[in-house]
C-alpha cells in the first residue's frame, strides 16, 4: 500500500503546497502530524473554521484570508 500526505497553505502573502510520499503508515502520519501542527500555529482557532477527522486537517478563516488543509491518502 502506498501512503501519501497532501498539504495545502494559502494566505494573502502567497501560498504553498506539497506533496510527500511516504514508505509505511507510520512515516505517514507522523508527517500528518507535524503538518497539522504547522497549521494550527499559523491560525487563531477561535475565529477561524476547523475540520478535524481522521486523515483530514482542514482550516479556513475568510477574516484573515487563510486556507488550509493536509490530507493523508491510501493507494
């Protein structure tokens, strides 16, 4: 099986994404983590919109005009 972490930053100052391929689970989410984690310091939760489900880290504040999101994927 092949794993795969999605991530996705967009502010008014620019905006990257990236694409890790990873060789186990493990590798993975440990990724996801330090990605989701990235996130939730470049936001302030209380204004901002948060999904938080398994394999999907999603945040959006229309205020300060910031997007993002990770995603871990299965082939």
């Amino acid at each position: 099986m092949k794993y795969r972490v999605v991530f996705e930053f967009q502010s008014e100052d620019g905006a990257m994404s990236d694409v890790y391929n990873c060789r186990d689970e493990q590798q993975a989410r440990e990724k996801f983590a330090e990605l989701r984690d990235s996130l939730e310091h470049a936001i302030n939760p209380a204004t901002s919109k948060i999904i938080d489900e398994p394999g999907v880290y999603s945040v959006v504040n229309r205020e300060a005009g910031i997007m993002g999101y990770v995603r871990l994927l299965t082939d």
